[in-house]
C-alpha cells in the first residue's frame, strides 16, 4: 500500500493483492491506496481484501470441481428415462403434464425452446418438441446427448443439438 502522494522506498513491507499487483505497506495504521487507487485504510483492511479475493478464487475452484463431479455423474448414468430420473422413471409423465400447465400458464406455446440439461430429451420430446416450431438442446453428456439424437431424430423441428454445459453455453 503507497500512501497518497508518498513513494516506494524499499523499505517498506509488500504484499500481494492480486495477480500481477504489488501493494506497499508503509505502516499499520496508515491510509493507502492500490495500484487501482482503492482506498485501503489499515493493514488489517489489506488482509482482509486479500482473504476475501481467496476465497472468491477458491469458490470458483470449488464450482468448477462440482460441474465436473457432476458430469462424471452423468456419463455414468444409464442413458433412459430411469437413468437420468435416478431410479424413478415412473414420474416422467406426470412431471412432463405439470410442466406442461405451467407452460400454458405462462401463454408460451411457439417459437423457439431451448431445453438446458436436456439429457436424454426426455423433456423435449414429452413437452417441447410438441408445442414449438424449434427446440435446441443443451447437455454436456456425451452419453445423453448421443441417446437424445437416436430418440428424436424424427422430430423435423429438433434444431441444434450442443454438448456444451449450461454454464459454458452462449
């Protein structure tokens, strides 16, 4: 941390705030400012930025390892109706006619879907292939997505089909 108007002398403990950013601390209670003139009034108030962009680094690590976790999850699982419900497959329609009311309930019923985790296309085929002039599917899964193609390959308005995760699609 430089104080305003101040100078680096050397003498003065560093720390690093970020990558690529070096702040000097020239005493514990003085006022300062990074090298993007963020005021930083005490050292504490310096560690305490830099605990708070650690950890920020480390949800980050943290949502990621989950995304991955998640897709380990998902080629692993048996590419059907009971596959991607876990084990209770037996819901599929009554899920797909709740879904379906509260589609209608919304007034959206043409144009354009776009079905994000699509999985197997469980969800496409029961409910938006039916009802809109074009739906595109989202899954990461190879598995799922290649079990998605065979089971709706019928369907003339099954658009594009992205193995990409939701998180990553743009």
């Amino acid at each position: 941390m430089i104080p305003k108007g101040g100078n680096d002398d050397g003498d003065a403990p560093v720390g690093r705030l970020a990558k690529n950013r070096t702040v000097v601390l020239h005493s514990m209670s003085a006022e300062g400012y990074d090298c993007d003139d963020n005021v930083l009034p005490r050292l504490e108030e310096f560690w305490k930025l830099q605990r708070q962009r650690e950890q920020h680094a480390n949800d980050v690590n943290d949502q990621e390892k989950w995304y991955v976790k998640s897709l380990d999850y998902w080629r692993k699982s048996e590419a059907s109706v009971n596959g991607v419900l876990g084990g209770f497959g037996f819901v599929s329609s009554v899920d797909i006619a709740a879904s379906k009311r509260f589609i209608h309930a919304l007034g959206v019923n043409k144009g354009c879907a776009l079905d994000c985790g699509a999985g197997i296309g469980r969800v496409s085929r029961g409910l938006l292939l039916p009802q809109f002039e074009l739906v595109d599917l989202v899954e990461p899964a190879e598995n799922l997505v290649e079990q998605a193609k065979k089971d709706l390959v019928l369907f003339k308005n099954l658009g594009d089909v992205f193995q990409v995760g939701a998180q990553d699609f743009s």
